[in-house]
C-alpha cells in the first residue's frame, strides 16, 4: 500500500512540475512609427495571423469584437484586425518615432500638418498610410492615439 501511494504522489508531483515549464514568447521594446503607420513593422492591416507571428507575445485576443482585436495589455497596444487600426493607450510602455503622448494640443503643425477633421476631443491627421487621430485628455493632452491604413471617410472605429 505505501509503494502505491508513494507512486500516486510521485506521479502527481511530476505532472504539476512539468505544467510549470513554459516558455514565453518574447517581443522587443515596441517602437512605434507614426509617420509610416506600424509597430515593430507591423501595419494595421496585417492578418491576425501576420500580426501574431511577427508579435507573438500577445496577451489576448478578441476574435468576435468589432471584427477582430488583438491585446498587448502590458504595452496598452490594441490592433483591431477587421477595422485596419492601432490604438496606443495612455500607459504605452515603448517608443514613439513622434512624442505625442502627453503633448500640447495644436503642437503637431511641423509633423503632421493641420489636421483633416477636429472635434472637441479629438483631431484626425491625413497621413501617406491613411490617418493618424489624436485623442486628448481635459488638459488638452495627448492621451490616446489612432492610426489606420484607412483614410478618415472610410475609418470605422469600435466604441
């Protein structure tokens, strides 16, 4: 009887260590670039399945929301996969090829022009890849950001 319970606890506590061994994927620093639309090369109208190869260390996924959404809760990256768009978040962790988190509104002229359509929260930029929108905060701050292969008439967000 004591060899049968020695080899049950034996057999269990095998079990339970190996289930602890997994490797996770691993993804660089996420630079971000806004003049050409991408994240580490990856453009907004990526599959998902491109999306996850090229970033495997997604922490979620979406498939029924707004056609497809694709988390990186950690770096607060959203890709939106049916709609074409990035959302970068207020509490981004990575680098931004513009410093526009954070910024002054009406700031941006010397990258980006004048923007193509402005609302009292937001300004939408006509970008060589589609449109950049900008999103402020009560300060008149940069606290979320937008970016689509698609221009401002066919950009169709999830809200």
């Amino acid at each position: 009887m004591k060899n049968i319970c020695f080899l049950f606890v034996f057999t269990i506590t095998c079990i339970v260590g190996n289930a602890q061994l997994k490797v996770k994927p691993r993804c660089d620093a996420f630079a971000v670039d806004l003049l050409d639309g991408k994240v580490n090369g990856v453009h907004p109208d990526f599959t998902p399945g491109q999306i996850k190869t090229k970033l495997p260390c997604f922490t979620g996924e979406e498939p029924a929301k707004c056609g497809g959404v694709i988390y990186f809760k950690d770096r607060d990256v959203k890709f939106y996969t049916d709609r074409d768009y990035v959302e970068i978040g207020p509490a981004f962790k990575g680098k931004l090829s513009l410093p526009l988190m954070g910024a002054k509104r009406g700031t941006f002229f010397k990258w980006l022009g004048n923007p193509k359509l402005k609302d009292y929260t937001w300004d939408a930029f006509q970008t060589q890849y589609g449109c950049l929108v900008l999103y402020y905060n009560k300060a008149s701050r940069v606290q979320m950001i937008r970016f689509s292969t698609k221009n401002t008439d066919e950009l169709s967000l999830c809200e």
